[in-house]
C-alpha cells in the first residue's frame, strides 16, 4: 500500500536543501540548539522548513518575535499530531514538537519577545493543543510543495527503500522533468536486488548545480547528451581522485551508474540516445586487491579503508609492528566489549521486566485520560505485558494509557527491543564466526514457512545456526554454523527477547515473524523484521550521538576521533578485521579463507585488506618466519653479557634486538621474484660440474628464504623474561605493540631450537631459562612505557 504521508521519515530529508528558512534563521537556530540537542533531532529544522514551504509561510529573522511567527509555529506544532504530514511515530512526533519548543526557549535568550509556549505548564507547546491551526490550513497547502517533499523513495525486490536524490533537479529543471526520472528509475529498482542509485543522485546533483550548462533541452540532443554525460565523467574522477578514492572500485561504480541510465531513461526513450547509440564509460579492468579500497583519510593520508582502523600506506617498520600487534586488535577489541556490553544491558533488562512483571497485577489496565507518568505502576505494566503480550500495550494506547503517558516512557521499563537493542549481536555473532555475512544476517530466518524451527537447532551436543549468503547463489549460499555454547547462548538472548514481538506478529499474520531479528522503535511501534543498520556521519548526527559516549569507555581518543572510528564499523569491515587478525595468529591464507566461508583461496585475499607496504613487512619479518621457518647462530665469544636489568625503556630492547639478534633481512625475502630471476640467470650463465653448483644454490635459496637469528644467552634470557612477562599480564590491552612483537617471536624461537640439533643453542636455552626474571620486564612491556 502506498505511503500517503507528506514527509517519509528524516531519512528522506538528507536529499532536501532548506527551501524557505532563511540564512540568519537558520544559523540562529542551530547555534541555539546545538548545545542542548537531543538525539535523532539532526533534521529538526529541516521538518520545520518543510512545513513553511507547504504552508506558504514566511519566516525572517525580524519576524520572529511577530503574531505571525507565533501562528507559523502553532501550526507546525499542529501538523506534528498528524501521522500524515510525517511518517514517524507518535512518541517521535512528540519528541519533534518538545525539542522544537526547548530550541525556541534557547533562541528567546536572543529574541527576547520571540513565543516560548511556556503556559498552562507546558501544555500551551503540545501537538494536541495546537491541532486546530493545523486543520484550520491543511486543505489550503500546495500541492506541488506536498509532491516535492515526498521524499522520492525507490524500493528494491527486497523491500528495501533508499531515497533519490530528486529535490535539487526539481528546483533546477522542473517538475515533469524531475518526475520523469524517478518514474523510470522506480521502475526499474522494483526488479533489482541492489540498484546503485547513489551515483544516479551525484549525477542528477551535478546537473542541478550546473543547470546553466545543462538545461532539460540536454538530454533531447544526441550531441548535448553525450558532452553532458563527457563532463560529469571528467568531474567524477577528478572528484574521487581529489578523496583519494580508490580509482579501479570508482570506474566500477561509474560504469553501474551508466548501466542504469541505458536501462532506465535511455532504454524508455524518456532521454536520447548519443549517436553512438550508448553513453560512454571507462572499461573495466581486473583489479589487483592491493589497489582497492584505497582513498584518503581527513588528514590527507592515502589509507586502505577496508577495516575497522585505518592503515597508512607510507609507514615504517615500528609502526607496521604497531598496527599489526596492537592498533588492530585493540580496535577489534574495543568493538567487541562494546558489543558484549550492550549485548548483556539488553538480556538483563528482558530479566529485570520478568522480576517486576512478578510484583504486579496483570488485570486490566485502564488509567485516566490525563493521568500522569508517575501514575503508572511499571510492576503492573510489566506484568499486563508478560500475560497478555505486546499487542495488550500496543493496541488502543490512547484509550488504555491516556493523553499524556507516553509509549516511549513505557518502553523504559519495558525495553522492547530496538534495533540498536539487536545490532551489538549481530557484532558478537560476526567477531567469532565471520563466515556470517550482512545479507546472512539481514534475512536471516529463524522458522521455515510452515512454521518448524529450522534455522537454530539442536543436533549432537552442539547448535547450529543455518542462514544464507546471497552473493555466493544456488548450492553454495547455505552456511551452517557450528556455535560454542556461549554463542548459543546469545541466540537463546535473541529469540526471547523479541518473543513479545514474534507472537504478535503471528497472531496478526505478519511473515516477518519468522525472523530472528525482529525490532521495534524505543516508542513501542509496530514490530518489523530488523532493518540494516548504518553508521555514518549523517546517522551518527541524527540518530547515534550516543554512540561517541558509550564508545569512549573503551577507546582513548579525542572526540572526534572515536567519531571517526565508529564511522568505519560495519558488519563488512568487522569481518575484513577478524581476517587480518586471524591471519596474524595461524598464518594461513586457507585457513582464514576457510573461516570467512569462501570457497575458494585467492592468492589477493590479505591485499585487498592491507596496503602494500604492510603486507610486506608482515610477509617478509614475519610470515615467512613462521611459515619458511628460521636460523638460529650461536652468537661465540659474544660481547653482549647482556642483562635484563640493562634496559630501561621497551625501545631500548627493541633497537637492541634488532640491530644484535634479528638479522637484515635477505634478499630473497625483499624481492623474492627479482631473487629467483637472478640465481636462474646465474645458474644458466656459470658452468656447472655434475650440478653442484646447482645444488648448492638450491641449498642457497633454502637458506635464504628464511629469518636469520643470532643469539647467546642474555638474548634468550630477555626474550623468554619478556615473553613471559607478557603471557602472565593481567593488563593484556596496555601492552605495547612491540612486547607482543618479541613475545610472539620468542615462542617460535623456542620451539625452533628445542626440535633443532644445535646442542650450543639449546644449552644456551637451558641456562637462560634458569635466568628468567619477568618482573623485570614489567616496566618495559605497557604502552606507557613503551
């Protein structure tokens, strides 16, 4: 059924520019309101510039203290009572209104004259009491104002909704050109999975901004067309250059973006075509993973922008050993126990409203029209909810609760579950198994269609959870995943505390029962299967400005940066994270292919994750150590009666080391390709005598392949104080990268020498290990003394 209302929601309002409210208006409001805003108010003023337009009302700076303003405001409180001029719910609606009246308090400090609606305690502000001016106008408003803000909503063969950006080409171009383009456009999203609007929006953007240029007579001349579509391509690339983005994944992109324009508007005839029959494109070419998800950061810096911490491209040794054994973990870490924290917040107050629900009375609950909050008993509530279900507080709010308590103060103690209720476990499922993709989880059911059980099940001493992966298709797309008990356990969380929602659901014969993720809004609306949740710096403005609190508690970053971080947390990135980090602990490409769920191991896997520079450090200094294996000398007559008490600084230790035990690393290893290519041409030039010479160089390149480690006994003895030092920490999340660095290698030191036949090494093991004093390491081994 289509959405009749004026306004589709405040994500339809990103496309809008402000229409009516005027500069001065507008800085006003927002300096007055920044300070005491209030989450999900981001389009607060932008509500308000909608209502104007529609209205025909005039709004100036020396008019905010008139009658006119006063009626302008009323109006516009009236209208938030009324589902049809904004789809939002009634708690929001609400919400709009309070914080719409706080703001004008604050901008009374400026405009001393200007409405505050402060009579009748407050009451003077209520949607309800300003009803009367907006119906007293309501079937005068504009009806092409109304079709303007509509919002322009394309809906996907999924059901999901993004929004094209037709506003700014409305005003530019016209009306029936503007709705001309959605027309096709809506047309054709109706059939597709993913449609790429997005670049469809920055098209339809740039011609609005160069509207001079590009005039609707453009796109009825095959030669115009062409230059147009010639220029935007010009001004794309130049774009994503200038952001630093990664250019092969922006041709891909581009290239999408002119397949939809030869399927809708050229394929309709609603534009011509150029003479050469199609729009013109770059060619798309294979692409290296090392060049892509390339772009620049806010200081400038090319990063890979693949993970949830950015990673330079230009970095040295100390800090690849940085990001590799600590920043990356740390930043996974800091996710997870945000994720667990809230996970549990979650499961106990599903807890704490079963503990009240046993206190109350669930008889019928009535109370009077202007019953207060503190009227309500929430241990009747509580109780009323658990006999009777959701639909019991759902249906007939107003009869049952009255005028003035509303859904979202019950919803405090109900704590049905939202979907930043239900998004920290999906995070917690995707850290331990990041076979488990978004698509996975998004359409994840949790009964079939004849209503079995089917997606988590018991089988033999273990659980399982059976989804599917939409980009693998057929046969392939089926995952089951085998769950630890404590993973079971956060399902079980899951499916009871959307149960409320899942049995009203059934019961109205709504499919979206099924899901494992159900959701309702923190104002009690109607349940539905759980959206895709998105953190960006336009949701993180309108919807999440919690979210830079609650992560502070984790991450020691200035404000802005933790801002910058939760902007990179995706289901995506978290999985492109746990690969990187379990590629660090098994050193396997296959096995890390094998735990994201791909079916086959490509070679490029860790490159479209890391930049190049990384990579090579990790393979060369690391990997290959692990996986070639290493040489250890016996350092004679050393010179070094080193002592661990001779370092006071993780620093000192680490130049020590890696000037005295770790050698430069050989060629073979910095340019394996160029190695190989000159010891063939060596072997093929020099004469050999019965193939010595070619064995020894086999030998060589044996040789060469792997780490070299020279150590005596003060060596060893600081490695395994450090190593031990490090495993015996109980702050694991302040260790410096560099400790964990040496720790890790002492390991394999140790292993390396004891299944070895060097009798000096192991005898040097033996005395060094005799010698281990860890406590004197635990001033090295902590990031602040790092």
């Amino acid at each position: 059924m289509e959405n009749l209302t004026i306004i589709k929601g405040s994500l339809a309002l990103a496309n809008y520019p402000f229409t009516t409210l005027p500069p001065d208006v507008l800085e006003l409001m927002h300096r007055s309101y920044e300070p005491i805003a209030r989450d999900g108010m981001g389009q607060l003023t932008k509500i308000f510039d909608a209502y104007c337009n529609i209205t025909g009302s005039t709004v100036t700076y020396l008019g905010l203290s008139s009658p006119a303003f006063e009626r302008t405001v009323r109006g516009f409180l009236g209208a938030l009572y009324d589902p049809t001029f904004i789809d939002v719910t009634r708690p929001l609606r609400n919400s709009y209104a309070r914080e719409f009246v706080r703001m004008l308090q604050e901008m009374a400090k400026e405009i001393p004259l200007l409405p505050t609606f402060e009579e009748n305690g407050g009451r003077d502000g209520w949607p309800k009491f300003n009803e009367k001016y907006w119906i007293a106008i309501k079937d005068d408003i504009d009806p092409n104002a109304v079709r303007f803000w509509n919002g322009w909503p394309l809906v996907d063969i999924t059901g999901k909704t993004a929004y094209l950006s037709v506003p700014n080409i409305w005003i530019s171009h016209g009306p029936e050109f503007a709705e001309e383009v959605y027309k096709c456009v809506r047309q054709h999203c109706l059939k597709m999975r993913r449609p790429r609007s997005s670049e469809l929006s920055g098209f339809l953007n740039y011609i609005a901004e160069n509207a001079p240029s590009w005039p609707t007579e453009t796109f009825q001349n095959p030669i115009q067309i062409k230059k147009a579509f010639l220029a935007y391509m010009l001004h794309w690339f130049t774009d994503q250059h200038d952001r630093g983005m990664d250019i092969p994944t922006a041709t891909k992109s581009y290239a999408a973006f002119i397949n939809l324009v030869n399927s809708t508007m050229l394929a309709s005839g609603s534009w011509v075509k150029p003479y050469s029959g199609s729009i013109p494109k770059p060619a798309i070419q294979h692409v290296r993973g090392a060049d892509t998800n390339n772009k620049k950061n806010a200081k400038g810096e090319v990063i890979k922008a693949k993970l949830i911490t950015e990673i330079p491209y230009h970095l040295t040794d100390t800090q690849a050993i940085e990001l590799i054994f600590k920043k990356i973990k740390a930043d996974n870490n800091a996710l997870y126990k945000w994720a667990n924290k809230k996970a549990w917040q979650t499961s106990n107050a599903q807890k704490s409203r079963d503990k009240l629900a046993k206190l109350g009375n669930p008889q019928k609950i009535i109370y009077a029209t202007r019953a207060q909050p503190e009227d309500a008993k929430p241990e009747d509530v509580c109780a009323a909810f658990k006999e009777h279900g959701f639909g019991y507080v759902y249906n007939d709010f107003s009869k049952r609760f009255g005028k003035i308590i509303n859904r979202e103060y019950l919803n405090s103690f109900l704590r049905v579950p939202s979907a930043n209720d239900l998004y920290p476990f999906k995070i917690l499922l995707v850290h331990n198994y990041p076979c488990i993709t978004q698509s996975f989880l998004d359409n994840f059911e949790l009964y079939d269609k004849k209503g079995d059980l089917t997606g988590f099940i018991k089988l033999d001493g273990y659980y399982q959870l059976t989804g599917y992966k939409d980009r693998k298709g057929g046969a392939n797309s089926e995952i089951k995943v085998k769950l630890k008990p404590r993973d079971a356990v956060r399902v079980r969380q899951i499916i009871r505390c959307t149960q409320p929602l899942r049995d009203y659901l059934r019961a109205t014969g709504d499919d979206a029962w099924r899901q494992l993720f159900i959701q309702c809004s923190r104002g009690l609306a109607s349940p539905k299967k759980m959206s895709p949740t998105n953190w960006n710096s336009g949701t993180l403005e309108t919807r999440y400005q919690h979210l830079a609190d609650e992560f502070a508690e984790f991450v020691d970053m200035p404000k802005k940066e933790i801002e910058e971080f939760i902007c990179r947390i995706s289901i995506t990135s978290l999985r492109a994270t746990r690969a990187v980090l379990l590629y660090i602990e098994n050193n396997s490409l296959t096995e890390t292919a094998a735990a994201l769920g791909h079916t086959n191991v490509s070679p490029d896997l860790l490159s479209s994750y890391l930049p190049e520079p990384i990579l090579a450090f990790f393979q060369t200094r690391w990997i290959r150590a692990f996986q070639r294996g290493i040489i250890c000398y016996a350092m004679k007559d050393s010179k070094y009666l080193l002592k661990v008490s001779n370092f006071q600084t993780m620093e000192e230790l680490h130049k020590f080391l890696e000037n005295n035990a770790l050698k430069d690393i050989p060629e073979a290893m910095r340019d394996p390709e160029g190695y190989r290519a000159a010891r063939e041409r060596t072997a093929h030039e020099a004469p050999t005598k019965k193939g010595k010479i070619g064995t020894k160089a086999a030998a060589n390149d044996d040789r060469a392949d792997r780490v070299e480690i020279s150590v005596d006994v003060g060596i060893l003895t600081a490695l395994l104080s450090l190593e031990e030092a490090v495993r015996k920490s109980k702050r694991q999340d302040q260790i410096c990268a560099k400790a964990m660095y040496w720790a890790q290698l002492a390991k394999l030191l140790v292993k390396e020498i004891t299944d070895g036949y060097e009798f000096d090494l192991q005898e040097y093991l033996a005395t060094a290990k005799t010698q281990i004093d860890a406590s004197q390491m635990e001033s090295l081994i902590y990031a602040a003394a790092a």
